[in-house]
C-alpha cells in the first residue's frame, strides 16, 4: 500500500463514522415525518372498515387539520362526520355534516350529508321530555332534502321522517299537555290540548285524543273560573269546538 492510500484511509474511515452518526442523530433527535394526506385518508377508512370508528375519527381530524386543503379532504370530513355517527356522537356528526354543506354546496354528496344532518338531530330528539330545538332542525333538513332533491332516494325517504318528526313533536305536546292536567292546571292543559289539534291534524291518532283532552281540560277549567271569567273565554271555545267536535 503506498504512502498516499495510508493516508487517506483513516480519513475515509472517519468520513463513514460520521456519516453513520448524523444518521443516527437524525434517527433520534428529528421529528418523524408527517403522514401524508392520502395516508391519513387511507387509514381512516381502514379503521372504518375494521368498525374502528374511534380510531377512525383520529385520522380523519388529523386530516382535516394538517391539510384543509387536500383533494382527499373533503370525503375525510364526511367520513369523519360518518365515524361520529357510528359511534352514536351524533351532536358532532350534525356539526361535521353541516360544515360539509356549508364548505361545498355544491358537491353531489349534499343529498346524503341533509339526509344525515337530519337524522343525527332526530336520534338526538329520542325523548319527549326534552327541549325539542333539534327535532325542529331535522325537520327543517328533511323538508329542504324533500324539496330540493325529490327523486333521489334521500328525497324520497325524507317524507317518513317528516312524518316521524311532525308524530313526536305531537307527542311532546301531549305530554306537556298531560302533564298540565294531572297538576289541575287546566286552563294551560286545555290551550295545550287545542293548541296540538290545531297544529297536527294530519296525525289521526293524535287528533283524537288531543281533540278528547281539550273538552275535559275546558269543562275543569270552567269550574275555576267566575262567571265573568266564563264569558270571556266562552266565545274562543265555541270557535274551536265548532271546528273539531
């Protein structure tokens, strides 16, 4: 070996060191590289289609957050809104699918986020003792769905849950109602009673019975009231009692 290549081997050696080092300084002290958007994508539907839905919902965040702008993005929000339903989280999944809406009014999957922002409100609305605020909004979803895009399949099951919402907000009133008779407030338990006739007499079930309670609620009534009490209320109830009885 001559002279010139006992010289430069130690420095060859060195060079090959550190360059093993700074690899493995990189290893240890940088930060992994971020996942990519498609990745993102991929995993939350992998997690979905193994019912992973937590874990699904962790992907499509971090997708929505590193990159708002993706091509993939916007079906990793309906995926998203999807995984909160799922997981019956259904105040977030309205949320998720309406930012969808809001974001791209657009796109061919509206039919399907209104249908699912309706539907998420009304599993929200499953008691009647509640405030019915979110039975309102699935209403008014479902009706817009009905209008907008009636020959989809979306549109055309918008008119059972029209039903279904119209049925329990009834049922809410009823229950009101009924609450109002059993406590002998009779007047306020007849105002309700007319109150859901009025309002829900496509609902035969509800009509009836509405239509029973207001009479009794008013006979009670009566019996609380003076005689000018009476007359003044008299002519309300002989308008409405010429309508429903």
């Amino acid at each position: 070996m001559n002279a010139m290549m006992r010289r430069f081997l130690p420095l060859s050696f060195l060079l090959l060191f550190l360059g093993g080092c700074a690899g493995l300084m990189d290893y240890y002290f940088l930060p992994p590289p971020e996942d990519t958007a498609q990745e993102l994508y991929e995993a939350g539907r992998d997690a979905m289609s193994q019912k992973d839905y937590y874990g699904a919902v962790g992907y499509f965040i971090k997708l929505k957050d590193r990159y708002p702008f993706s091509p993939y993005t916007p079906m990793g929000t309906i995926a998203l809104a999807d995984a909160y339903f799922l997981t019956e989280d259904y105040g977030p999944a309205a949320e998720t699918y309406k930012e969808f809406e809001s974001v791209h009014p657009r796109s061919e999957e509206i039919p399907y986020v209104l249908y699912q922002i309706g539907v998420s409100n009304f599993k929200r609305s499953e008691s009647i003792d509640m405030p019915q605020g979110n039975l309102q909004e699935a209403l008014q979803y479902f009706y817009l769905l009905q209008q907008t895009f009636p020959d989809t399949d979306y549109g055309k099951e918008a008119a059972e849950y029209i039903r279904r919402c119209r049925k329990r907000m009834a049922e809410h009133e009823l229950f009101v109602a009924d609450f109002y008779w059993r406590t002998d407030q009779y007047g306020a338990a007849w105002k309700r009673y007319m109150y859901t006739a009025e309002n829900f007499k496509d609902l035969e079930e509800v009509l009836d019975y509405a239509k029973l309670r207001a009479e009794l609620s008013y006979l009670e009534y009566q019996k609380t009231l003076t005689e000018a009490e009476r007359r003044k209320i008299e002519g309300s109830w002989r308008n409405w009692a010429k309508r429903w009885l």
